[in-house]
C-alpha cells in the first residue's frame, strides 16, 4: 500500500513538473518539432517515466534530473536564437531538392527522404505534379515549402468562369533506376515502348533515370540523375 502511493505521488509530481518545464521552454516543442525538439521529447518523457514509477531511488534525485535537462535545452535554445552559426549546426539547414521541376537527388538524400515521401509532401500542398513546382525546400521540420511555377499562380479558370482540363493521378513507370512493370501493364504499354521514349530525351541507360512517370496522355515525364541543375 506504501509503494502504490509513492507511485502515485510521483506520477502527480512527474505530471506537473514537466508540464512546468514544458510550459517555461515554450511552444516551440509542439509547433516546430525539429530533430532537437524530438530528442528532447523523448528525453524529457524518459526522465518523468522514470521518476513517476522508480521507487529504488529517492525522488529528488529524477527531479534533479529532469530540471537540469530542461534548464541545458532551454539555454541551448536562448543561444541558438542569439547565434545563427550555432542554431544551424544543432537544429540543421533547409534544403533545395527541387528546382524547376527537377528533384535535386543529393539534398533529397541528405534528409534521408524516399521518392514517395517526397510525394506524399507535395500531395499535402495539393501539388500532383513535379513539373508544377518552380523550388521545392524541405525544412528542418521534416514540412516542404513550396513555390510553384508562374502560370500555376495566375488567375485561376473558375475566375474566369472557363472550364480546364482535370489534373490526373500519375504512373511511376521508373523509381531510382527501376521500371515499374505493373504500372506500364495497366497502361497497355511495353518495356520496349519506355525504352523508346527514353531514347528521344536522349537517355540509353534506364540506370540513368532518378523518377519517371506518365499522365492520362501517356506523356512521360522524366527525371534524371544528373539534372545539370545548379543547387543553390
């Protein structure tokens, strides 16, 4: 009965201790989840797990813990808002990974990020075509800043009170150097018929494509390796 209270006591004190500290670091911790605000995340709720059902050790000693941690992340986040240089090395850069409708494959693979991860991002910014997009910068957060090119952002039809034709889901027909069978399948076409279309953008080596895919049209849209673009 004595060590269910204790338990109790210290959950209550872990709650409201961290909710403290939370409280004192910001919002940050909720509105910009960088990989430092993740460490510190899981760190924090570690520490306050420990503390509320640790019964082997005093309490005073986790509290200790988990205030001294919380005091390190707040003056590491008070200098990295003083300290540009500094802020960059702990919470890291925002990265180019497309320009003009090219995806930048080195600043992509700094994040770690797949092809369809890259996707799934531009889908949330109701974006279904590479090609739409002028830069394309993922941030720190892990989110994707977008511009899209001019005419996308122009007066739209439905200003107009014309009708335009419906942007359709694409087909991955090529993903890192592979061709997606299954998608050329549905589409009637042949390996054959890529291997053609490659060959009129100058390509002979499918090893040379980063990302293909295809429109409603059939129209192939091609990305590869070495894009000559430059990475500002």
């Amino acid at each position: 009965m004595k060590l269910a209270i204790e338990v109790v006591l210290q959950t209550f004190l872990s709650f409201f201790a961290i909710l403290f500290i939370t409280r004192i670091l910001g919002r940050q911790q909720l509105a910009q989840l960088t990989m430092q605000e993740y460490i510190n995340g899981i760190t924090f709720g570690s520490i306050a797990a420990t503390l509320a059902t640790d019964v082997s050790q005093r309490t005073w000693q986790h509290m200790i813990g988990l205030f001294l941690f919380g005091i390190l992340t707040f003056l590491v986040s008070y200098i990295s808002s003083k300290n540009i240089n500094i802020a960059r090395i702990i919470q890291g850069e925002s990265e180019l990974v497309i320009k003009d409708g090219h995806i930048l494959e080195k600043n992509l693979n700094k994040f770690h990020y797949t092809i369809d991860e890259l996707h799934h991002l531009l889908r949330k910014k109701d974006i279904f075509n590479i090609k739409d997009v002028k830069y394309g910068i993922l941030e720190t957060t892990g989110e994707i800043s977008v511009i899209k090119v001019s005419h996308k952002n122009n007066v739209t039809l439905e200003d107009l009170n014309m009708l335009g034709q419906q942007d359709d889901i694409k087909a991955e027909v090529i993903v890192t150097g592979n061709i997606i069978y299954e998608n050329l399948i549905n589409r009637n076409l042949t390996a054959q018929w890529l291997i053609d279309q490659l060959r009129m953008y100058g390509i002979s080596d499918i090893r040379e494509v980063f990302y293909a895919n295809l429109d409603g049209n059939n129209k192939l849209y091609v990305d590869k390796y070495k894009d000559n673009v430059e990475e500002n």
